[in-house]
C-alpha cells in the first residue's frame, strides 16, 4: 500500500471511531509519526493533504524541516528531552508533547524566540508504564499545571501519555480514561488537548476523549533504526 492509501485508510479510523464512540466529527487530529522516515515518505503524505508531523529526535527532524521548508508543515516534538537541546525545540517546533518538568518547561519559555507565538505544550504523564522513565505522575499533576500555565512563552494545551502496550481493548481504555478524569478535575477548560493513542491503540484512545492520535507503523510501515541520529 502506498503512504497515500494507508492516510485514507487511518482517516477513515478515526472517523469512524469518532461515530462510533460518540465523539464530534472531525475532533481527533492526525499526527503523522515520521521519525527514521525520510523527507520524501512526510512529502508523500503532505500531498495527500497531512499537515502536522511528529518527530523524536531533534537532529533528525531539524534536517527533514530543512529539506521540507517549502511545505506548510506544524511540527510536533514527541521525544525524550534533554536540557540542552531546549533552545533548538523552542525555536523549531510549533508543540512539544513530552514536556516532564518544571525545569524543561522553563527553559522553553525563557527560549521561545519573542517573534513567535508561545510554544504550545502538553505534559507527559506516566499512567502505566512503570518501566518508562519519562513523564510524571498523576499526583504531580496538579501542581506543575499550575507552575506551567505562568510562563509566559508556553501555552499550555494539555497532556500527553504512551501507556503500556496491552492487547485488550478495555485494558487499553483504563489508562486514558484515569487520565481523562484527572485532567478534567483541575477544571481548566483551557487544557483541550489529549494526546492519546498509536498505532496500537487508536480507537482505545479515541473511545477515551483522544484529541491528537500519533500514528507511525500504520502510516509510514515499520521503523528500522539503524543509523537513526539522535
Ligand atoms: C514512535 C511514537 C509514536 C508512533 O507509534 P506507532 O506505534 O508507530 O504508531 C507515537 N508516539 C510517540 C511518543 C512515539 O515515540
């Protein structure tokens, strides 16, 4: 299948799991997962009409926007991130995703270059994965919230999570739905952003309030990662 007959049919997905779980048409966004795929596999999908792109590794995606610059692209970081590659994230990027500290979130405040407008940003959560070092916890919520919101150079949209892989589909939805109802007891309409679900769980997520779905494999085929730059 080509990249263009993969988007139609990861389209029709989400459609579909938006009718089928009573979510607004039309509501859930497609990010195109694009990290270890080359520049021509984002343009092949950008012809088809995707326009927000996520990428991991900041070397990576700072080459592919070189080689895109022409191309109307929001681009996403979803990565791990280290302190000092901040002012690169904050300068290139139009969303970070893994935003797990208030000493991250600072940095890409004070950095946010001024022309451009605040950085939009989600927090990683950990909800299930014990293993996963990234993200934090449920209880820290709250309170980096409300460190976050005051930087002046961020705007923040709301959280994002990478669960434990589960076969199950309703051991897929616990997760999402704990994290949905902890993001809905802050009462800060302003947070409207789940970054929920992959290629494995797309419509778990989107049964659970998912507003950007991250999809890699299911767009792009599997990921080798030899000679993948960091
Ligand atoms: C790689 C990655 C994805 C895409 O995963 P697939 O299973 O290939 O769809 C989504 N989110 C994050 C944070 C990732 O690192």
């Amino acid at each position: 299948m080509t990249i263009t007959q993969r988007l139609k049919q990861i389209r029709s997905q989400i459609s579909n799991a938006e009718l089928a779980f009573n979510r607004q048409p039309g509501s859930v966004l497609l990010l195109a997962v694009s990290k270890t795929k080359p520049a021509e596999d984002l343009a092949a999908a950008y012809q088809s009409g995707q326009r927000h792109f996520g990428e991991n590794y900041l070397q990576e995606a700072l080459g592919k926007q070189q080689a895109l610059g022409a191309y109307d692209i929001t681009w996403h970081f979803i990565g791990p991130i280290q302190s000092n590659k901040t002012k690169a994230l904050a300068t290139h990027f139009d969303w970070v995703h893994s935003v797990d500290s208030l000493k991250i979130a600072r940095r890409l405040s004070d950095q946010r270059p001024a022309h451009l407008p605040p950085l939009n940003i989600c927090l990683q959560v950990n909800i299930s994965d014990e293993q996963s070092k990234s993200g934090i916890t449920l209880d820290e919520l709250p309170e980096l919230c409300e460190q976050v919101v005051k930087l002046p150079k961020l705007k923040l949209r709301g959280v994002m999570a990478i669960p434990a892989p589960q076969d199950d589909f309703e051991r897929q939805r616990r997760p999402y739905k704990t994290l949905y109802q902890a993001v809905a007891k802050l009462g800060r309409p302003e947070l409207d952003t789940f970054s929920f679900g992959m290629t494995g769980d797309l419509q778990a997520a989107i049964a659970e309030g998912s507003t950007i779905v991250r999809i890699g494999t299911a767009l792009f085929g599997e990921r080798n990662y030899a000679g993948k730059l960091v």
